[in-house]
C-alpha cells in the first residue's frame, strides 16, 4: 500500500511539474520569449511527458521559428518589444543562425507508432506537410506531389476520426480541387466554412470552382466574401479581379468597374485589372474610359500579341470597330519613323479587319506592315511568316 501511495504521489507530483512547466512555456511565448520557451520545453523532456512536450515543440517550431532549414531544423529568437518576426525571418534569410535540429516527420512517425489511437497527431503530421507545400512549394527534399499525398493522408486519416480544424478541412479540399474533383472539394471547402467563415482563401477556391461550374452567383458570392476578407493586397487584389470579372459575365458593369478601380488602387497596372475594366466599360459605351484603358493596357507591352488580341477582340464583340480604328490610326499619325512600331500597330489593324470580315482592309494592312517590316526585319524573321498566314 505504501509502495503504492508513493508511486501515486511520484506520478503526481511529475504531472503538476509538467503542467507548471507548460505554463510557463506558455508565458514566455505569449511575451514572444521563443527561444526561452524552446530550451525550456527541451530541458523538461521526460519519458512520460514526451508526447506533450513534442507536440508544443511542434507548435513552435510552425509558427514561431526564425529560420527554417528545410524544415528540419529550427532557429529561435527572444523577440524585443519593437521587433517583428516575420521581419527577423526576412533578415535571416541571408544569416548564418544556429538551429536546433528537430525532424517533426520522423518525431511524429515515432509517436504515432507508439500511440495510434491518438489521431490528433495525425492532424499535426498534416498541418507539417501543409506548411512545407505552403513555404517550400517545390523546393523541397521530396517531390511537391508527395508533400500533398503525405498532407491528404494524414489529414484524411484524423479527419475520419472526428479530428480536424477550418485549416484542415480547407487542405483536404484544395488536395481535390487540385485533383479537378469538384464536388468533392466543394464539400470540404463547405465544411470548413462551417467552422470559420471568414477564411478568405476558401471562399476564393469555391469561387473559383463555381465559375468553372459556371454557377456565376454563387460564385460571385464566395470571390465578394474573398475579396472582403483578404487582408494582404496581392490576395486581395486576385479576388477583386475575379469578383469583377464575374459582375462583368453576370452583365453588373457598373460594380464590376467600382471593384476593379479599388484594385487598380491596391495594385496599379496590372493586367487582368484593366482586361475586365475594358470588358466592362465597352458593354457601358464608355468609350473614352474604353479608350483610356486599352492605352494603359497597350503601354504594358505595345508588343504583346496577347495584350493586342485582348483589346481587339473586347472591341470587336461589343461592337466598337469604329473606335478601334481611330485607337491605332491615332498611333500610326504621331509615329511616323518606327518602322516596327508601325508594323506592329499595321498587322494588328489587319487583324482587326479579318474579324469582321473586310478582307480589302485586311490585305491593305497586311501589305503596308510588310513594307514596315522589311525596312528593320531580314526576310527570314517569322513575322513574314505570320503575314503570310494571315494573307491566305
């Protein structure tokens, strides 16, 4: 009975130890103490407390590591009250810091193997996985595509049991969405949002899978949310693009174009931006805003066939060939010694005409940018080829 007794108290008296050891990680993280907390943690490593003590060293090494090689060795660092730590991992990066070594997969195999009824160690061999395919992309000791296998199982794996969280059940979704398994993404997607319904990236992959459904009002429903909820600018400024380019499909111009100059606001001159901009201001008439947004989009790269294409065919199909016309006629009247700028804006006006069918106009253009060309180009350069082409 004593020997009893004493075994209990021993046992006790090791768990309250554990417990106060916690605790006092916990404050020295909430004070951004990192490093502190890590030696702590590793200084109170026993036989019976090593599976908490792993699963907080987890946690720390996740979300608070300074530098991280490969993600399997960690670097901490005792935050100062003015310092930033994802300024610090910027800052390291080209620092040589010393880390602890600390393998979470192999740390994490070792303990599931020990207890495998314990499937929330599952959940954080997933959330280590995810991390990696976020952070390391393909860059990686093993293939990206066996990051994201090893991420759906184990996720899979605790989900299954009842363990899972937004993140998770977001991972899960995205693995098949990945995988062009639509509703199958489209069911944890919703999942997810039914435990935290503010998590921008969600409500944009469900936006982005309604619009290939072309399910456009839910889809603008979920790229709205995004939009709302996406605090970092480039985020933010994808899912306005996408959120304007659906009002622009579903005929909500004038939103369409509120939306779309928030973004160019967020992020000036980029691409999508003025493309859905242009799309949406022709439906309106708005031709001088039109004609303003094709000059910006042409003075991202006048030579850019795609750009060119773009804003040909926007003002071909809202039936704008009149003011397509004066747009390049106006370039070819203040350029008059670029013989490949004119070319250029000479082939294009001969592809305009070919759209709608004015095949004297075509060979016209297609005739003077030959001659544009042949003062700068040798006659093998392919754009002979291309006016070939076009001349059949």
């Amino acid at each position: 009975m004593n020997r009893f007794l004493f075994f209990f108290i021993f046992c006790h008296s090791l768990l309250f130890s554990s417990e106060n050891s916690f605790s006092q990680v916990d404050s020295l993280v909430e004070k951004k103490q990192f490093l502190n907390a890590w030696k702590l943690l590793s200084s109170k490593e026993t036989e019976l407390n090593k599976e908490d003590v792993n699963i907080r060293k987890i946690k720390l090494c996740l979300k608070y590591f300074t530098k991280s090689i490969s993600h399997q060795a960690f670097a901490f660092t005792n935050l100062k009250p003015e310092e930033n730590l994802i300024q610090l991992r910027k800052s390291a990066e080209t620092k040589l810091i010393s880390t602890f070594p600390f393998k979470i997969d192999a740390i994490l195999d070792s303990l599931i193997q020990e207890n495998p009824k314990n499937h929330t160690l599952q959940k954080y061999k997933g959330d280590y996985y995810y991390d990696i395919f976020i952070l390391f992309g393909r860059d990686w000791i093993t293939s990206q595509q066996e990051v994201l296998r090893r991420m759906y199982t184990a996720y899979s794996i605790a989900d299954k049991q009842g363990v899972n969280d937004y993140l998770s059940l977001y991972a899960l979704g995205y693995f098949h969405h990945l995988n062009s398994e639509s509703q199958t993404a489209i069911e944890y997607f919703h999942r997810s949002l039914n435990l935290d319904s503010n998590h921008a990236p969600t409500h944009y992959n469900l936006a982005y899978i309604y619009t290939e459904l072309d399910s456009q009002e839910v889809a603008l429903k979920h790229a709205w949310s995004a939009y709302k909820k996406y605090k970092y600018i480039h985020y933010k400024n994808d899912a306005g693009q996408m959120t304007g380019s659906i009002l622009g499909k579903t005929g909500r111009h004038e939103e369409a174009i509120s939306v779309l100059l928030d973004c160019d606001r967020l992020i000036p001159n980029t691409y999508h931006t003025y493309y859905y901009l242009l799309n949406s201001f022709l439906h309106l008439n708005k031709t001088q805003e039109a004609l303003i947004t094709a000059e910006n989009m042409f003075s991202l790269d006048w030579k850019s066939h795609t750009i060119h294409t773009d804003i040909i065919e926007s003002f071909i199909k809202t039936n704008h060939l009149n003011e397509l016309v004066v747009f390049y006629q106006t370039k070819l009247t203040k350029e008059k010694y670029d013989m490949e700028f004119r070319g250029h804006i000479q082939l294009h006006m001969a592809q305009a005409y070919s759209l709608v069918n004015d095949k004297i106009q075509t060979i016209k253009y297609i005739n003077d940018a030959r001659e544009s060309f042949l003062v700068c180009y040798d006659n093998n350069h392919p754009v002979f080829r291309v006016l070939d082409k076009m001349s059949k």
